[in-house]
C-alpha cells in the first residue's frame, strides 16, 4: 500500500470527512519541520481548541517500528504505544511508514490524511467557522495569489525544503563534490529569498501566506539545527538582514512561540537515526532571540 494516505476534510462532509468542532486530532513531533506547518495552520486559523493534539517522543528508539509515545508523550487519544499502531488501526494493511503530520477522524477512527501540504490547506479552508480568534480570517492560500503562491513552492521545496537534507547526505558519505554542489545550490536560493524580503513584508507581499509557512518552518531550523548537524555552515540565518527580520516579524506577529519547543526539537534531529548523523551531546546554543524588534512593516 502507498505510504500516502490522501483523503481530504470538507465543510460540507461531501468528502466522507466534514469539518466539525472536536472531531479531528493531530499527531505531529516538535522536530519535524513538516508536522510543524500543521501546527502553525491551527496556530494561525485559531483551531487551538478545535482540533486536538498529540506529540511523539522526540527520540526514535526503534527504526523498524517508527515513532513512539511515551509516558511524557503518551497517545491520549488512542492509548498506542508507537505511531504505527494508529496507521494498523485506520488501515490495518498499511505496510509505509509511519509519519507526522496525521489527521486523524475521532468519529470514524481513520486517519484521513498523511500528507502535510494537504493538512495545511485544509485546516486553512474548510475550518473557518470554528476558528475562536480573528487569525481565522487569514486566508493563507487566496485565489488570487495561488499562481504566486505555487511557483515559489515549486522552487523554494526542493532548494530550501530539501536541500538541507541533501547537504547532510553528502556530508554524512564524505562526498566533497556533492558537498560542495549541494551548499552553492541552498545558499543560491537563500540569497533569491533575501532579495524578494527586500522589497516585499513577506514572501507575496504584505500578507502572510503558505508560502511563508512552508519556508518558516525550515528557517526556524537553520541556525540550531541544520548549520550544526547537517554542516549548512557558509553563512546563518543570522547574517541575512532580511531573512532574520523576517523570520522575527512572524514570530511576534503571530505568537508562533507557543507551537515550538527549541529542547524537544534539537533532541529529534541530535539524539536520533536521521540520515545517519547522529551526535551524543545536544549543543547549547545558539542563543537566537526571535523577541528582538524587527522594522517588516
């Protein structure tokens, strides 16, 4: 069976899935950047009480088995013991792996959907009328900047996105070459970054989109994580006047604190099997301080 499982929630239940209040609940992990585009679309759609949560433990114990909960992380909702176990009780022949982000229907006990890029664009449109704050008026993918919207998906996903993991990978067999390929490539479509924040508050202009949400969640990464571990180390987040700007506009904006944890998500990436690359001690720094005044207006 495809290791994607792509059903979708709509307002109008036509899907088989129909957005109601306390219905759905997500699995995600503090480390994984993927997950963490769910939780921001909750974040900033006001779901926050709509849509329930649980975490993983942010150390993979067992490759063959995936994802655990644990006493500090336990499954409220189903009682598993690992992520698979939730994936065998919607669709016992599962056999891909086991990922977060999962949507998750309390009613019918199936998971509709795997696919982080699909949660996000559901948790933007079809929840509207539970949201409890005014950030359920954002719109992070309207019609009119859709084109916009997909075209810098279409490059900053397999640059930015990606291209982390594949500096790593090349670092990790010791492959100067690809190494060296692979960082002029990320480091490129950086710069391209820092030049449309130049001109523009975010990434289309001046309102928030998936477009920033995606790149958030790796930007957000870079400096603890990926500079460190992965050796993405010709320049830090830090050093782009406008990307850092940026990176704090959001932050502050849009309280985006309270969906991240800095331990838990160091400890998924230093503490377990992720492309090989894995360091006994956790690094202390750096210190970044996301509350210090931005001037994005």
């Amino acid at each position: 069976m495809s290791s994607d499982i792509l059903g979708k929630v709509t307002k109008d239940g036509s899907s088989g899935f129909k957005a109601e209040k306390n219905r759905y609940h997500l699995y995600t992990a503090h480390g994984c950047p993927f997950a963490h585009r769910a939780m921001l679309a909750r974040k900033l759609k006001g779901l926050e009480t709509i849509i329930t949560v649980d975490y993983i433990d942010s150390v993979m114990k067992d490759t063959e088995i995936g994802m655990n909960f644990s006493q500090q992380c336990p499954d409220t909702l189903n009682g598993k013991e690992n992520l698979r176990d939730v994936y065998l009780l919607s669709h016992p022949e599962y056999a891909g792996k086991a990922t977060v982000p999962v949507l998750f229907d309390k009613k019918t006990k199936k998971i509709v959907s795997n696919s982080s890029a699909d949660i996000l664009r559901m948790l933007n449109s079809e929840f509207d009328e539970f949201s409890t704050t005014p950030n359920g008026l954002i719109d992070l993918y309207p019609q009119s900047l859709q084109k916009e919207i997909d075209s810098l998906n279409e490059w900053i996903t397999p640059e930015i996105v990606f291209g982390v993991y594949r500096v790593g990978a090349a670092y990790r067999d010791r492959n100067q070459q690809v190494y060296d390929q692979q960082i002029a490539s990320i480091f490129n479509a950086l710069d391209k970054v820092e030049e449309i924040l130049k001109k523009t508050r975010y990434l289309t202009g001046d309102k928030l989109t998936e477009a920033d949400v995606r790149l958030f969640v790796v930007l957000f990464r870079f400096d603890p994580i990926y500079y460190l571990l992965f050796r993405c180390c010709k320049r830090t987040i830090v050093s782009y006047n406008n990307i850092w700007g940026y990176l704090r506009d959001m932050y502050q904006t849009f309280d985006l604190g309270t969906t991240i944890d800095f331990e838990e998500m160091k400890t998924l990436y230093f503490k377990s099997k992720r492309l090989g690359l894995i360091d006994d001690v956790i690094p202390a720094g750096p210190q970044l301080d996301f509350n210090k005044a931005h001037d994005r207006i």
